[in-house]
C-alpha cells in the first residue's frame, strides 16, 4: 500500500511573469496607489437550464498572459498591504518559535526488518523518508527531497511504498506543490538509484508484488494538456518490473478491460498482498468514496492475463477493501451510516455472499488494516478516535489509546502483527504509536515531543443547533482563563465535503492567536463524516446548503455564548471549504468580521471545466443536467455576490501550481468581490507562485501564511496592536 497525504498545472513563477506584468487591459496598482488593479469586465451571460448566468469575469479561467498580469498585481497589492501590518512579523516569529520544534510523522511502513516513516524533521523545511531496523534502530535518511528540489524552487515527496522485504523503495517526487509526480526507485540499503524514471504518476498508488519483483502503479494518459479537463481521464494500471523498460510494462486494469466496468473518468488501481495470491482491482470514481472492486489471481495479474471476478459495483456502497489470504474484508456502508465490515473469499467474492463480521454501531468506522494477527479497526466515537482488533477467531476487543484525539497513518500488513498509528489531539502534540496483539499501546521515539507546555490550554466540545433542529458538533480551543465576555477574536474553521472528518490535530500554528486571548473553533458540519455517511449525504449537492447553514448556527452559538463577537469573528476554510465560507459570507455578510478563503472552490458552477473537475462531479453534481445545477448553482459563491453589498475584510489565497482548484477561481473571486462591496473592507488575493494546493508546501510557506492570516485577523477585528498607521 502505498503511502501519501491524498489520492486526489499551471506552472509559473516571478520571474517567468515578469514579462507580461504591462499586459494591456490590466490597471495595475502602483507605488503610492492606496487601490488594487482593476479587472476588465467582459460579461458572458447564457441561460442554463432556464436560469439566466451573467459572468462578468469568464475571461480569467483562459489563464492568459493578461490573467497572470492581473493575478501577480493582486498578489503584489496583498503583499504591501499584508507587510504594513504592524506586528506581523512578530507574528511569524511566535508562530515558528512553535512550529519550528514540531516533529510531524505523516506515514509508516514496515518491510522485512525496516521500519519506514515519513518525517519532517524539527525545523526541515520538507518531509523526507526514513529507515531504520526495528523499533529501536537508529534513523537514517533515504529519500530527501530537497536533493531533487529544481533551481529556484521545492521538491515535494508525494507518495512512497516499500517492497515486502524492505529492499526497495518506489516513491513520486513533484516540483513546487505541483503533484506531477515522477515515479523512482531506490534500493534501501546502499541508496543506489534504480534507473527507471516514470512519469504521470500523480496518482500512482503503487503496490508490490509478494516477491519484490515489481510493482502496480496508476498512470495518467499520454499527450493531454495539464490544463485539460481529460487530465484525469483513461488512467491505466500497470505492472512494473524493476530494471526494465517502463514502455514494456504489462497491461493490467484499464478500460477495456474483460468483465471490468470502467468509465473514462475512473482510477483503475490494482493491490497485491503478501502471503495471498489475491489481487484487488480497485475501481475509484474520482472522489466518490463507494468503489467498485474486482479479484483475481496475482501471478496472473502481475503477467497482465488476470480473470477478474466481481466482487461490488459502487452502488454496493463498499468503500475500502484489505486481504488476508484468501478472505477478502469490506468496509460498507450498504444500510449502516457508522460503517460495517464483510468477509469475502477468492472461491466466492461478490458482496451478496459475503458474510457480516462486524456490525454497525455507536461508532463510526473510518478504516481498517489487516495484520498477521488480526483486523485492526480504527473508529470514530463523537468525534474522538477509538480502536479495535478482531483475531482471526472473530472475537472483537477493544484497545484503550493513551490519550483523547485522533489517529492518522493507520498502517498495519499481513507479514507482521500490530498495527501502527499517529495519535494527536487539538493540545496535544502528535506522537507515532504502535499496538501489538497484546493489546499494549507503545509510544515510540520517532516523533519525540516538542518542548511546549501545552497546560495553558483547553479544548471543549460544544453542540449549536442548526436552522432545521439539528445539533453541530463543535470543538473549541483556547487558552485557560479566557473572559467570556465577547471580547476574544475567534477563527472558525469549517470544510464540509467527501465525507471528510475534521479531526483532532495539534495546533501548533494557532498557539500564537490562543496566547493572545483568542479561541479556535471547527464546526463539524454536515458533508463531513463526523457522525457517518448520512451526515455526509446531508451535505452533498442538493442538500449543500446544510454544510455552510451548520457554519452559520456555530457562528451564532459562539457569539451567544459570548466566546467573540461579530466584530472579532473570523471564518476560515480551504478548497471545498470555499463554499463553505463563500456561501456563509454571502449569505450572512454582516455575521463574522473577517473571511479566509484558502485556495478555496468559489465558483462551483464552473469547477467542472477545470482539469480537476471531472473527477468531483460524484459529490458536487454537474451543469449538463437540470438537478445537478441547481445544486451546483446553489453552492457557486463567485455568482452569490451581489452589488452594494457591504462584505466583509477578506483574504483570499492562491498558489499557482495548484492541481486541484484551479487559480482562476478565487482570482475570479477577489475581482468580483472588489468590484461589488460597498464596505471599505479590503479583499486581497495572497499568491504563491512555488506551490500548489498546500500539500507539498515547506514549513516556511506555511509559517508565513498563518503570519498573515492571524494579522490579517487582528487587524480587522480591531486590535490596536496591529492596525497600520
């Protein structure tokens, strides 16, 4: 199984921009003007499904030299404006004062006698690969990604997975947050480089054969523009052999494939399982969660003959699948929202048949892994992780963790017992565990804890009832002693899509704003998978307006509580939290004082022609039918701004390799907002043209980003150690 931060291109920089700056129709802000650069209006209107749609920004998503000219003037406008808050460079240092000392542990992995984890080191800029020999070995570093970082910019390791024996290592190293990853091998014990080299492997979900002699991987379609919606289309699974020719690589899993349901837009991934002559074929559409899965033989499939077998369409509602022999485990949510598991068998593997192991109950199953000595099941109880272990003999016991949070690089295989885990909460610093059959949990060494005293703070859990009755999980964070007296500035975080859970995760970049009398807060609304797949259908395409209603019913509860105020309240949220935070703004523009929109999706009605927007259609819907607009139509916070509107102080962010949610988007945005708001509160566009989407970011990026926003906040909720003179 291979291991990276997420299953699912425009690259520029300054320099390469600096030439088209003066492009014609651009009023760029100069030295001395107290404005940003005015964007040409050129309205498209059309009529969609008896909706008339007037877009005075259709121009942008062209990324033509003129949008680059605008985009970098809006960035330079954020930049000086951003500089001149005072105190925002006190701000950084505070905030990498905390970070600097963090040890993150993103993944792990056993093969052989190794032990593999995927570390950011304290103070390193990138996480780099690992390796030592048992659990008490001492670290050495494999793979560095700063060693393969082009001139003038970052390299990022996107993914990774070690052979069954530890030999070898595959893994995908991109440039400048791009997540265009080249795929390469590398042996684990002298450090000699294999010399294949395969490209369009962003989402390569690599796994190896049983006897290391290669590996499956996805690959992208040949000769498609990055920033063509086909990107993502026609993918194929390969079986690689190490040190041959990538071009003679065997055919496994694609369109085409006999007795295999494959749409152009699905991701055809095929794993392997030491001690199983059971293949997988996972079919995954786009980001829809429900899968369909296939099985056939190993040998076969590494020879690129398999005879696949059904085992479930998407519409059987299985999300996930692990191995152990011949049996065949299947996380389904098929009349269960908190998640069951089945069993299969290779002699008889279609879900009909399968057999129920562990019912559905009060908690809600986010995984599960497969170990030699059992199935270990990592559940979520009212928003705090728990875990589980079922033996071979079916007997289920429960596994107490160390402290109160959340587990993430849930790891265990089939060669050895245990399951591996990093465990964090919200005031607590993560730390990478391991539990043995015995059911002992072991904090290991390889994330050591920072030297921050984490007893100022405290984290509570809150419900707020929404419009329609139903209760918000709420998590809030602040520093002991707080006055509740409405005075506090307050951030609140909400994302809200896939099913995604906001999790407990140490908020080391946040410490600063808690150290200065402030609260964070994350509203679990609904489009998450807080509280199982129901909450997440409750949030999804016709039901959206949930997701950012949950939003604004936190909002009031944490004024009415008297955490903040409207005055010192600021929302934040990223990607699919765009509409989220877009739609709370538009809706209720007068509710929170500041909004941070992170590379945010702000026109939905539009994602669909970006290159990433094919694949999210299962959870957003589509404009080419009459449902799917008017959800989509809906969620679209781009065409919700309206003229004389007084909207609130707004920050929105960019990086300009993103893959994901195309730049055009809150570019197109920020114009927008610019030319409607009939307050006097800024809207600027941060830009970082050496990322992407945030994932393959550097530690500074980061650092600098948090800066901002936290001054940004400060400054617009009035505290008047940080207003400009």
């Amino acid at each position: 199984m291979a291991q990276s931060l997420d299953r699912r291109t425009l690259l520029a920089s300054s320099a390469a921009l600096a030439g088209v700056l003066a492009a014609p129709g651009i009023a760029t802000a100069q030295a001395g003007q107290s404005g940003p650069p005015v964007a040409p209006v050129r309205p498209v209107t059309e009529t969609l499904w008896g909706v008339q749609v007037t877009d005075p920004y259709r121009w942008m998503e062209a990324e033509s030299p003129e949008w680059k000219a605008f985009a970098m003037a809006e960035g330079d406008y954020a930049r000086r404006v951003l500089g001149a808050i005072p105190g925002r460079d006190a701000l950084l240092a505070q905030v990498q004062h905390y970070t600097g000392g963090l040890v993150a542990v993103s993944a792990v992995q056993v093969g052989g006698d190794y032990i593999f984890t995927q570390v950011r080191p304290a103070g390193a800029e990138t996480f780099k690969l690992y390796v030592r020999k048992g659990r008490h070995g001492a670290d050495r570093m494999l793979i560095d990604p700063d060693a393969h970082a082009p001139a003038g910019s970052h390299a990022s390791l996107d993914w990774w997975a070690s052979s069954p024996d530890g030999s070898y290592v595959v893994f995908g190293l991109s440039p400048g947050g791009s997540e265009n990853s080249v795929a390469h091998v590398i042996t684990t014990e002298t450090g000699a480089m294999l010399p294949e080299a395969i490209d369009r492997t962003e989402n390569a979900s690599p796994s190896w054969a049983a006897d290391g002699s290669g590996f499956f991987y996805n690959r992208l379609q040949a000769g498609v523009a990055p920033d063509s919606t086909d990107k993502y289309k026609l993918s194929t699974c390969w079986f690689h052999r190490l040190n041959t020719d990538p071009a003679s690589d065997a055919k496994v899993l694609t369109k085409g494939s006999a007795a295999v349901e494959i749409a152009d837009i699905d991701l055809p991934v095929v794993e392997a399982t030491p001690g199983s002559d059971v293949a997988l074929g996972f079919i995954e559409s786009g980001v829809q969660n429900e899968i369909g899965l296939y099985a056939a033989g190993a040998a076969a499939a590494q020879a690129g003959s398999p005879r696949w077998a059904k085992v479930c369409s998407a519409a059987d509602k299985v999300t996930s699948a692990v191995v152990h022999g011949s049996d065949i485990f299947l996380l389904s949510h098929a009349g269960a929202s908190h998640y069951k598991v089945l069993k299969a068998t290779a002699a008889s593997p279609a879900v009909a048949t399968a057999q129920l192991v562990v019912p559905e109950s009060a908690s809600v199953i986010r995984g599960i892994a497969a170990a030699r000595d059992g199935l270990y099941i990592n559940d979520l109880n009212a928003g705090l992780a728990g875990l589980r272990r079922m033996g071979w003999d079916g007997a289920v016991t429960s596994i107490a963790l160390p402290f109160a949070g959340s587990i993430d690089a849930f790891y265990a295989d089939t060669l050895h017992d245990g399951v591996w885990f990093v465990l964090q909460g919200w005031v607590r610093p993560s730390v990478l565990c391991f539990v043995g059959p015995d059911g002992g949990v072991v904090q290991t060494d390889i994330a050591p804890q920072p030297p921050i005293d984490v007893t100022p703070y405290v984290a509570e859990e809150a419900f707020a009832t929404a419009p329609d009755g139903v209760k918000v999980p709420l998590s809030i964070v602040y520093r002991k002693g707080l006055a509740r007296d409405g005075s506090a500035p307050l951030m609140l975080d909400a994302y809200g899509a896939y099913g995604i859970t906001e999790d407990p995760a140490f908020l080391g970049h946040w410490l600063p704003l808690l150290d200065l009398g402030g609260v964070f807060a994350v509203a679990h609304v609904r489009g998450g998978g807080e509280l199982g797949e129901d909450w997440h259908l409750a949030g999804q395409k016709l039901t959206k307006p949930n997701t950012w209603r949950d939003m604004i019913a936190s909002a009031h509860y944490l004024i009415d509580a008297r955490y903040t105020s409207s005055a010192k309240l600021g929302i934040t949220g990223g990607s699919a939290g765009g509409i989220t935070v877009g739609r709370f703004m538009t809706e209720a523009p007068s509710l929170a004082a500041v909004v941070i929109d992170e590379v945010g999706v702000s026109n939905a009605s539009r994602s669909e022609f970006s290159p990433n927007g094919p694949p999210n259609i299962p959870e957003f819907g589509t404009v080419t039918d009459p449902v799917g607009f008017k959800g989509l139509y809906e969620m679209d916070a781009y065409l919700h701004v309206k003229d004389g509107v007084a909207y609130p102080s707004v920050l929105l962010t960019t990086g300009l390799n993103d893959p994901r949610v195309s730049s055009w988007e809150p570019t197109k945005m920020t114009a927008r907002l610019q030319a409607a708001t009939a307050s006097k509160n800024p809207v600027l566009l941060r830009i970082e043209t050496d990322a992407g989407h945030g994932i393959g970011s550097t530690l500074s990026q980061r650092d600098h980003q948090i800066a901002d926003i936290l001054a940004f906040l400060l400054w617009r909720t009035g505290d008047p150690r940080y207003q400009p003179v």
